[in-house]
C-alpha cells in the first residue's frame, strides 16, 4: 500500500443514531471507491464493517470499526461508530481521533435523541458535520419537514447539498446543487445519470443554489466580492467556500442518500475527498502536561496515539494508532508512555475489517494499527524515545450501570478473570473490578445493552456460563450512644488454659467531639479506617489491670469486629472505645484470650449502643426533556430520592437529587425507557446515611438467616 502526503488524506468518523445507516454507508462508499467488489448488506451479514460475530448475531454495529479507501488520490479513513447510547464510549473515542464528523440521519424517523448527542460531542470535540440524510426511499418521507427539524436542532448552518426529487419508495433521483444537475440512479444504484434539471424543479434549485453560493461566500472576501459581481461562482469556487466553510463549523453541508441502494453514497465519497480538512489544517493533540501541542508535523518527534485495541482471528491484539507527529516505520523502537518500556513497532498496517496491508511507512495524521505490543493499551502514546510525553487521553463518562458477575462453576473462575481482562482492554469504558469488600467481581457500564455485549462474549467467545445479577450494598454500621460492656473469656481445657476480661465503654465518634472525662485517657490512638470513617480506642486502664502487652490484641479483636460488624457483617466506622478495666491471670491470660474478649465485649456493647445501618447515598443528576419531567420525578419519589433542585437548559431540565445506591438498581434501563432514550444521568458518590427504620429490621432479619444457613 503506497504512503500517503499528509494532505492526502481525510479522517471521518460515522455517527448518528442507531440504525441511522452509518454501515450500511460505509460499505456503499468502499464500493463505489473500488476497494471491495462487491456490495454487502446488513441482512446478509456480510459487511467489511460489521464484521464481528456478535456483530452479525445482532445485525448493529457493537464497536467501531476501522477502515480506509482510497478516491483520486486520496486517503479516507474511516471510523464507523456503534450508534446505540451504551456504545458511546466508542463514538468519543472516534470523535477524538477524527476530524470530521458524518452524521446520518434517518429520513424515516427524522432527527432522534441519538442524532443530537453524536451532533453535540462533535461540537465539544471541535469537529466540521457534514449530515447525510439517509433511508430516502422509505414510504411516506416529507424532505422538507426533517429539514425543517434539523434546522430547529442544529441552527440554519446546513447548506443542501442536495435535495431529493422523489422521496419515497420510487426514490432515485436528486437535484445537485453543486453541479446545478438532476443525478438519476439506475435500478440498482451506483453511478448516477447526470441530466439537466427538469423545468418544474429548475425554480426551487435556483433559489437554493443562490442560497448555497451565498453560504458558500461568506467566509471568504475574495469569494464575496465575486459573488457580488457576477452574481454567481463557479463550482469550483463554490467548492472552495464550502471547504473553509465545513473546516470553521460555520457550514454544515447536506447530502441525500438511500445507503441500502446504492444511491448517493457515491457523492458523499466526492464530497468527503473533496471538502472536509486535511490532517495538517485541523488535526491537533495536546501532550498531557500541556506543553506541547502536536499538530501533523512530520519534522515533530514521533508520536503514535493508541486509541483502540481489538482481538482478532489469527493475529491476536491489534493496536489502532493515530500519527500526530513523525512518522511510523516499521521496525522503529519508541517508548511507550504506559511504564516508560520499549515498544517494537514490528509492523505498519492499514486495516478495514477483517482486511489488511502492509504499508512500509505512515505519514502524521494517517491512521494505522500494529500488532504484538508488549503491554501499551488504548490511551497510551508511543513516542520517541527523545521526548516521550504522553498525549491527552481520551476521557470518558463514569459508568453508570452496575452489575455483579460470577461464573456458574467456580472451576471457570480464573478464565473469566482473563475474559475480563481481555473485554476492558478492548472497551474501557466496560470497567472491571473486584470489591474485596463485597467479595463480588463487579462490571460498570452506560447500560444494560452494555453489559449484555460482555455477556454475549463471555459465553460465546469464552464460552464460560455466567451469572449477572445486583450487586451487593457496602452499607456500613455505626452507635448512636454510649453503652458500656464486659466480657470473660476463659478456657481450661487440658493443658495451657486462657484468659482474659476486658471492660469497655463505647460511644460514636463525630468530628470535633470532645474526649470523654469519665475515665481519664492514658493513651490515645486514632484510625483512620480503609473504607471510611474512624476508630479511637483510648487505654483508660488504671493499676495495671490489664498489661499494655495486652492492647495489641485488643485491638486486633476490635478492628475484627469492625470490619465484620455486629449487625450485618457491613464494615463499621465511627466508634470511640474506652477500654477502662480489666483482669489477667497470672499464667493463662495471653493474647487470644484479649482478642476474643475485645471482639464479644464490643459485639455486645455495639448492640446497646443505639446502631445504626448505613447506606451510600449518591449525588444524581437526570437531564430530561422537559415534557418527560414529570413521569422522571415521580420514578425518583419512589427511589427515596431527595429532589435538591431543578433548572432549565434549553429544551432539557437538570434535575438535582440525592438517591441511595440501593434504589439506583438498573436505573438507567427504567430512565431509558421513562424517556424514550432521551434522557441521561450521571451518579457520584456523596455520603453514608442512616437507612430508615423498616429497612434497617429487614436487612437484620436477612443477616441473621444468612448466619443460620452458615
Ligand atoms: N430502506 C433502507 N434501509 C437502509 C438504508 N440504509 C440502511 N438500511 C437498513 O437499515 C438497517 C440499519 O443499517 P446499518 O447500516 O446497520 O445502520 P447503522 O447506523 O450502522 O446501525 P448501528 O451501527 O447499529 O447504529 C439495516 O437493516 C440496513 O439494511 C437505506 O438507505 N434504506
Ligand atoms: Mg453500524
């Protein structure tokens, strides 16, 4: 494959809502640019792009995919995004290392939820859109009506490229408004007829090319004055506008296809080569500590950007790269900004699918892959080993859907450990974790589809059988008041007997709160518990009644206790304990004896002790449309939300709320289906609260029947 001039080449993502097209398209366009000779289709599975099994299973596109084509010249690259919302991971992922954003839009369904989103990331990441309206040839289609819609979206920057004459089900033909032709399909798509416009379209196409010369005109003097002069540009000229137009995000062209025949996508093609920037004009990545911005630069350091890792049949890991500085040649030696190792670039390829090449060396701005890197993942940068700094990551939303996840014989337990493993390195937005707390191994994800994709993997590439089900609470214990306790521990039993008495007064801890005067303190020590929160335990031991030999397994006993509390086996935090009388014995007191006497002294002094359950309560925040308000609030209500506010933005409403985590189970499934997919939330971790009385009796009652059957 030839090496091509950093000019040559445009970067695409394809985004848009679900089904929208975008594969379909793709597939149209590696066609009609001659890179695959024939044309497949979703129904047959048989697309370069949607070539993952899971893909083919579930006939939608799961992860992106790369893939390249050339046309007069130039290099497309193009990365096809998954369109349903858990996979935007993805489609950030795609918007970060592109520099054009195509968004499709179903004519049959107009502009959706899903269209907005991909349209606003492309405006947080900076990106030119070029729409394409798509699925022209369904029943019932009104041209003018979806245009209105986006204008009322996306503002009036679309310029018609095209409009359709015979939307609907006999669709084949377009009006240009570039060339000023009618482009006729023939049954079965591909080339266009070109012929000049029909008298009953020539009005409407004269008023519209005004308008796109004038759009066309606007960013540039020299086209302006012409414009005024002449009162019309040639194509060329027009072209030109377009380009500077497209590349500022003041024009957003429109283009009409019907992807599944073939009909437009050959134009889209032109029109992608022709106007949409260049690595060198638009293309940039800061280093990570802001130093340097790295911009296409061949005479920059090198600089590789891995964006994506796959798994594929007979070549194992492959590491998608974008070249922001430098150049990529095979064999070269960088480092990797992971753990600052080595990493052989042992070979350059271009992949589109399951199809690749070998190309000797890549220019900045291409996109390439390489395969059998030591350890280098997704968002790490090899550099040259002269200025190894890393470039910006790509950052993602947190997780939002938790699930819990357990192979359903124990004996696969350590090869879903490695499917895991392998499934986060290939999506990291598909977070993995084990909670030594809740002895679960947790999976967080935008949503049930999410998860469901991992399942999908883990039990046919895996094949392991596997559970998933609701995580586990962390709920936690804590007093509420003092309480006082002893306990004796004694044995004799043959030879060495034990024992140990220890008296303890216990009392909560807050911050700020005054020692205690009862008792005086001879030594005080504070911990700071792992999982939060805190535990003083003062020696208040008069006479040596206990030996201070003794307080290590004192509170060895006690930390047992908290870290398996008396109510629930919830971890434990705030708890002052004021060990203030003891006995020994001469020969069997030793350290299990205290430890046992510490842990059941402070069982007992915990359960009189005014305790309470408590439960993680997270900071949530819903943006909703606003006529689906009402039904979100209600759903909250019912989760023991605490509404902290609302505010207006734009056709939106941000809700502020407080809500447990226990009543946040599956939320985005039943938030998803609220709205209609149209509303979105994110959910922090705020605070520890009391669980409300009737809770907390039911959480008792399940942990004392967990303790019988064990
Ligand atoms: N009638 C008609 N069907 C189309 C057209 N484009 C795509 N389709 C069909 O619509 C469905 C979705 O097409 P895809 O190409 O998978 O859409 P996508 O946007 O890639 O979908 P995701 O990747 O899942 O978001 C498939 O069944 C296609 O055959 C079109 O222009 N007309
Ligand atoms: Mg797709």
């Amino acid at each position: 494959m030839k090496v091509y001039q950093t000019q040559d080449i445009r970067n695409v993502n394809f985004a848009g809502a679900a089904k929208s097209g975008k594969t379909t398209l793709a597939e149209a366009i590696l066609y009609e640019s001659g890179f695959i000779n024939r044309l497949g289709n979703i129904d047959d599975k048989n697309t370069v792009s949607d070539y993952r099994p899971i893909e083919q299973d579930k006939q939608n596109s799961v992860s992106s995919t790369v893939l390249y084509t050339e046309h007069k010249n130039k290099k497309l690259n193009i990365i096809d995004t998954p369109g349903f919302p858990d996979y935007k991971g993805e489609v950030i992922t795609a918007m970060n290392v592109t520099d054009t954003s195509v968004i499709t839009i179903n004519a049959h369904n107009g502009v959706e939820t899903g269209t907005e989103k991909h349209f606003n990331y492309a405006e947080k990441y900076g990106l030119p859109v070029v729409f394409v309206m798509n699925h022209v040839d369904h029943e019932n289609i009104n041209f003018d009506n979806i245009l209105n819609q986006m204008k009322e979206e996306f503002g009036d920057k679309i310029a018609l490229i095209q409009y359709p004459v015979n939307a609907g089900l006999e669709f084949n033909s377009v009006i240009d408004l570039l060339q000023m032709k009618m482009l006729r399909y023939p049954e079965g798509g591909g080339k266009p007829e070109i012929l000049d416009i029909p008298d009953e379209e020539k009005d409407r196409a004269e008023e519209l090319h005004g308008s796109l010369i004038e759009s066309a005109a606007e960013g540039k003097e020299e086209l302006m004055e012409k414009f005024f002069e002449d009162e019309s540009l040639t194509e060329e000229e027009i072209n030109e506008g377009l380009k500077l137009g497209v590349k500022n995000r003041d024009i957003f062209p429109l283009l009409v296809t019907s992807a599944k025949k073939n009909m437009g996508p050959q134009r889209v093609l032109d029109f992608l080569v022709n106007n949409v920037p260049s690595p060198d004009i638009i293309s940039k990545r800061e280093t990570e500590d802001g130093q340097k911005e790295f911009t296409c630069k061949q005479d920059d350091p090198t600089s590789l950007f891995i964006f994506k890792t796959s798994m594929e049949q007979h070549l194992g890991e492959v590491s998608f790269f974008k070249v922001y500085g430098g150049k990529a040649t095979e064999g070269m030696d960088l480092i990797s900004t992971q753990r600052e190792n080595k990493e052989r670039i042992s070979q350059v390829m271009v992949m589109a699918g399951k199809k690749r090449d070998k190309v000797e060396e890549m220019l900045p701005g291409d996109i390439g892959a390489t395969i059998k890197l030591k350890e280098a993942q997704t968002n790490v940068t090899l550099a040259d080993p002269k200025y190894p700094a890393p470039l910006k990551k790509v950052q993602f939303p947190a997780p939002v859907h938790i699930v819990a996840i357990k192979a359903v014989n124990s004996s696969d337990d350590e090869k879903l450990g490695v499917a895991l493993n392998e499934i986060n390195r290939i999506d990291p937005t598909l977070i993995v974790e084990f909670s030594r707390e809740l002895k679960q191994t947790l999976i967080k994800g935008y949503g049930e589809l999410h998860i469901n994709t991992a399942k999908w993997y883990i039990e046919n590439h895996y094949n392991i059988d596997i559970e998933i089900f609701s995580p586990k609470i962390p709920y936690r214990e804590t007093i509420t008041k003092r309480a006082f306790a002893s306990y004796r521990h004694k044995k004799q039993s043959g030879g060495a007997g034990q024992f140990g008495e220890i008296y303890i007064m216990i009392e909560p801890y807050y911050e700020g709160m005054e020692d205690q005067k009862d008792y005086p303190i001879r030594d005080q020590q504070i911990y700071d518990m792992e999982w939060g929160g805190k535990l003083i335990l003062n020696n208040c031991i008069v006479g040596g009644a206990i030996d201070t030999k003794f307080i290590p397994a004192i509170l060895k006993g006690l930390m047992e206790r908290m870290e398996e509390g008396p109510l629930t086996g919830s971890y434990a935090r705030d708890i002052v304990v004021n060990v203030y009388d003891g006995k020994m014995h001469p020969v069997d007191s030793n350290e299990v004896s205290f430890k046992t006497a510490a842990r059941n002294a402070f069982s007992d002094a915990f359960k009189q002790a005014g305790p309470k359950i408590l439960e993680p309560v997270y900071y949530v925040e819903v943006m909703v449309p606003e006529d689906k308000m009402g039904d979100v609030m209600t759903d909250l209500q019912g989760r023991r939300a605490i509404i902290e506010g609302m505010e207006g933005e734009g056709k939106y409403q941000r809700i502020r709320a407080k809500v447990p985590l226990a009543e946040m189970d599956r939320y985005s499934t039943a938030l998803s289906s609220l709205t209609s997919g149209q509303a979105e939330f994110t959910m922090n971790f705020d605070s520890y609260q009391a669980v409300p009385g009737d809770l907390q009796q039911k959480l008792l009652k399940e942990y004392e029947e967990q303790q019988k059957e064990e």
